[in-house]
C-alpha cells in the first residue's frame, strides 16, 4: 500500500472573550501543525514526542477521532500515525486539544478523500467536544459566534482587523478545563444571566461592525472568570494592568490559565504591564488568523 501523508496547520484559540461562554472564540496566529500517515496497520498511534501524561488523553482523543470519522464517512477505516508539533501550549486555554482534533480530521478528510471540507470537519469536531467555541475559530478563521441548532451547530463569523493586536499572556502553570468547569455553579441569579446577554450581544456587534472601540468595559463577567479565579489568582490585577497601559480589554482565555488582553494601538505597553503583574509566565503578541485550518504540503 502507497503511504500517504497529510499535513495541516491549525491555529490556536481564545474563547469565551469574558461572558460568551462556549459561545464566543477568536483564531489566533499561533499554530500546531498535525501530520497523518497512512500506514499498513491497524489502530492510531502517536508518534510525536510527548509526555505520558500528555499521551494518554491525546491518544483517547485520536481514538475517538478516528472511530467518529470512520462512522460519519462510512469509509473503511485504517490505520494512521499522528504527529503533533507547533506553539500552542497544552492545558492553557488555547485550544491545544482542539488544534489536534481538527488537524486529524481534515487530515484524515484529505487522506481518505471523503470530501468532508470544513463545515464537516467542524461539525464533526464539534460533535465530539460538545461546545464550538474553539472548534468554530479554529475551522473557520476569525471572530465566531456559534451556537447549537437542529440540524447541527451554527456559525456567524466575522473578519478581524489585521491592526488588531492580541496579548497572550501564558502562565507557568496548567488549568485543566475539567478543573475548571468544576468550579461553575449548577444555576445563575437572572441579573447575572441578563448581564452576560448583554456582554455577548454588544462583543458580537463591536467585531461584526468593526466598532472595536465600543468593545471597552464589555469584557467584565459573572458567568465563569469569578468561579475560576481562585485558580488563576492574577487573573484581575493582569486585566487591570493591561487596560491602564492602553488595552481596549482583556479576558480569560478558555478555561485558562492564559490571559487574553486586546490592543487596538500600541501592543508593547500592554504586554510589559502584564508581564509585570505576573512575571513568571510568557508572552506572545498575535494577530488573529483570518483562514481557520489550512492543508500544507508534506516536506519531504
């Protein structure tokens, strides 16, 4: 059998954007790229370096992955290697997790010529994480709204301006989003719910207008950010020293523990002030991914 191989680029994710919870999510210029081979062999195996920890969640989700695809294309299915390499840390909030899902299945999309193209892949995608906030971002490219329907998700997406400018701050520490989610109350107080209708509705209109100055003061949350800071305890004082040194915002990205603050002018202040409210951690300045997950030709 001839192997063949796929290679697809994917980029990574910031999500929630403050009270848009599972709902909002934005593609970042930060990428892992996700290699597939076709093999004479049963089963999937990973086959990039990565830790014992890290491997056995990464492998169920492969798993998973693979049996879904096969499934959904109802195609014979074979056995496949998986390389994962690229920026988008693990356990960050940067949809690390999602990167590798989406990777294997356009991959696998590719390989097995099933015609899938991206609304399959994300709705597949989709299916198998339960929420499309980074799913959708990470597809499409851009600002998404997403939302669950009968047929299957929905997607609005919106271009982001390539003058805009993301600080990522990225902890020396992990947030698992099991962890996290484990923190959220079971039932809100309506003023709490009414408020994070509101955050969401004037966030989409700021990105689908364009009007990102409107987005001041809009990333304030009841929803998740106050259930969750006691994990990420400089999670108030980064945002507070990102916006007093010129960002529009800021917001816990996914389920953490990167910090997410949003520059419209100049992005190196805001990234110093950040630093310095919690230095030990890296810091990365990102434009947001206009493409979604693009395939790439295989080096040799």
């Amino acid at each position: 059998m001839t192997t063949q191989t796929a290679v697809v680029r994917v980029p990574g994710t910031t999500a929630n954007l403050g009270s848009g919870f599972d709902v909002l999510g934005i593609a970042l210029k930060l990428y892992n790229r996700v290699a597939v081979t076709r093999v004479p062999r049963r089963g999937v195996r990973i086959v990039s370096p990565i830790s014992d920890e890290a491997r056995a969640g990464a492998t169920q989700m492969v798993e998973e992955a693979s049996s879904a695809f096969f499934r959904k294309t109802r195609t014979r299915a074979f056995g496949w290697d998986v390389s994962i390499t690229g920026d988008v840390p693990v356990a960050r909030g940067l949809g690390s997790s999602t990167t590798v899902l989406v990777g294997a299945l356009a991959a696998l999309d590719a390989i097995a010529g099933t015609g899938l193209g991206k609304e399959g892949v994300f709705q597949l995608a989709n299916e198998l994480e339960g929420h499309p906030d980074n799913a959708a971002p990470a597809t499409f490219g851009g600002f998404t709204a997403s939302a669950p329907a009968p047929e299957g998700a929905r997607v609005a997406r919106f271009p982001v301006s390539s003058k805009v400018r993301f600080v990522v701050l990225v902890p020396g520490f992990e947030v698992r989003t099991s962890d996290a989610r484990r923190l959220l109350p079971s039932a809100y107080p309506k003023a709490d719910v009414v408020h994070a209708l509101g955050r969401v509705a004037m966030i989409t209109a700021a990105f689908a207008s364009g009007d990102l100055g409107s987005l001041a003061g809009m990333f304030d949350d009841r929803v998740h950010q106050p259930c969750r800071t006691p994990l990420i305890p400089a999670l108030p004082r980064v945002i507070a020293a990102g916006v007093r040194a010129g960002a529009v915002g800021g917001w816990l990205s996914g389920s953490g523990s990167t910090i997410v603050c949003l520059a419209t002018a100049d992005a190196e202040p805001v990234g110093r002030a950040m630093q310095r409210a919690l230095p030990e951690s890296r810091l990365h300045v990102v434009a947001a991914d206009a493409s979604g997950y693009r395939l790439e030709r295989p080096r040799p």
